[in-house]
C-alpha cells in the first residue's frame, strides 16, 4: 500500500467514500471501489453507528485495503485520546484519523501524540464542504476562507498532519502550512463537471483542486454509484494527471 504521502500517483489519490449504514451494501461498495482501483476507501460515522469501528476494519482488512476513519473526533483532550487509542489498537487501524480542529489545541496534540506512535496521520477537519458563504457570514460573521485560515492556524500549532477542506481553500492552508512543515490536504465534495454535487455548497473540480495542491481526493457517488464504477475512476484518475501537470507547469 502506497501510505498518505505526498509523492503518489494519480491513480492513488482518490479515497473512495463507504456512506451507508447497511452492512450489506457497505460491501458491495467496498468490494466496487476495490475493484475500480482504489487502494483506501473512507469509513465514517454512518457505518460506524449502525455497526462498529472494529466491523469497519474488517471490512477494509478483508478486501486488503488501507481506510480512514472519518471519526470528526471533537471532544476534551483526555477523551480524544481514548477515541485514538481505540482506533490505533484495531487489528487492521486506520491510516489516517479526522478531528474538528475546533477541538482545540490541546485535543489535537493529544490525538498526534497517540497516533504518531502508531503510524496513523491525525486529520483536522476545517469546515464542512456543505456549509456555504451565507451560513457562515450570518453565524460566523466571516468568510469561509477566514474560517478555514484560522483552522489551520490551529492545526499547525497542534503539529498534526493532516487536514481536511474544501478544495476552494486548500493552496491557501497549504500556502499557510508550509512554514511549519506543510499539512498533507484530503479534499471531499469535488464534482466532475456534469455530476451531482448533492449537498456539497463548496465545490470545484478534481482537476481543479488538484491544481490547487490536494494531496488526495475523497470521491463517492461518482465511482461506487456509477454504472461501470472503473470506468467513472479511471475518469477521475485522468482529471488529477491533468490537474497535477497544470500543477507541475
């Protein structure tokens, strides 16, 4: 398995997204993302709520692939080490784990100091990609982008790895990141031009975030819901080479 790092080929910069709370079509997805080509899929909360975070290991473990736990771990410190710790004790633990980063510093240096001894990548989630400009100037008298620079602020401070947002701010939060050795970037709600972007309010292309220097792409519908799931990958796979080429000019 290729890890999260930033060297990786096109075609291992997609995470297929496991949303469902049916064991029985967790697997089919699984077993279509496999198939497709993906060597990590993203398990989170729905699945993990009707099931368990050991019967998301197994899942990933038995169709021999790596997977991150969306877990958007928000709690006190002592409690996010716990959460940690459970995860990194699983048989098959995740790669990557995702925390709100409003969790605070302390919280997110507490989760880096149990998953740093387990080789697990500690991801700050921003602000949710379904959270629009409006919403967050009404309660958040800011703009999106002012969220998120604040965010990774934070993040940088805890000295985690990882972190999550919309591809519309992520050269910026890398741009914001690099003086402290860099955040690797996981971006979720990117569309092709033509599909559905759902409930997604801050979305842009794969070929578009990529440009802007996600590190790695978290896809769902797209490919697991697609008609020929390997087709719609290797689509996506062909919009990341262009985005990584406009990247390297």
């Amino acid at each position: 398995m290729p890890g999260l790092q930033p060297n990786l080929s096109a075609a291992e910069r997609i995470v297929c997204a496991i949303d469902t709370s049916k064991e029985s079509t967790a697997e089919s997805l699984v077993g279509l993302a496999k198939n497709a080509g993906a060597w990590v899929v993203k398990e989170g909360l729905e699945l993990q709520s009707a099931t368990s975070w050991k019967y998301c290991s197994d899942l990933a473990a038995e169709n021999d692939l790596d997977w991150v736990a969306d877990a958007k771990i928000y709690d006190i410190p002592r409690t996010t080490a716990g959460i940690v710790n459970n995860l990194a004790e699983l048989d098959h633990p995740p790669v990557a784990i995702t925390m709100g980063t409003r969790a605070g510093v302390d919280s997110m240096k507490e989760a880096q100091r149990i998953a740093a001894e387990a080789g697990i990548m500690v991801m700050g989630v921003t602000l949710l990609t379904s959270i629009g400009e409006e919403e967050t100037k009404r309660f958040e008298h800011i703009l999106p982008k002012t969220v998120v620079r604040r965010e990774v602020r934070r993040a940088t401070d805890a000295g985690i790895g990882g972190l999550v947002c919309s591809g519309l701010e992520v050269k910026m939060a890398k741009d914001l990141a690099q003086d402290r050795g860099g955040l690797f970037a996981m971006i979720p709600g990117t569309r092709s031009k033509g599909a559905d972007t759902q409930d997604q309010k801050r979305s842009i292309t794969p070929q578009q975030a990529i440009e802007g220097g996600a590190d790695i792409l978290v896809i769902g519908s797209q490919v697991t819901g697609a008609e020929d799931p390997a087709a719609a990958y290797a689509a996506v796979v062909q919009e990341i080479k262009q985005g990584l080429q406009q990247r390297a000019a």
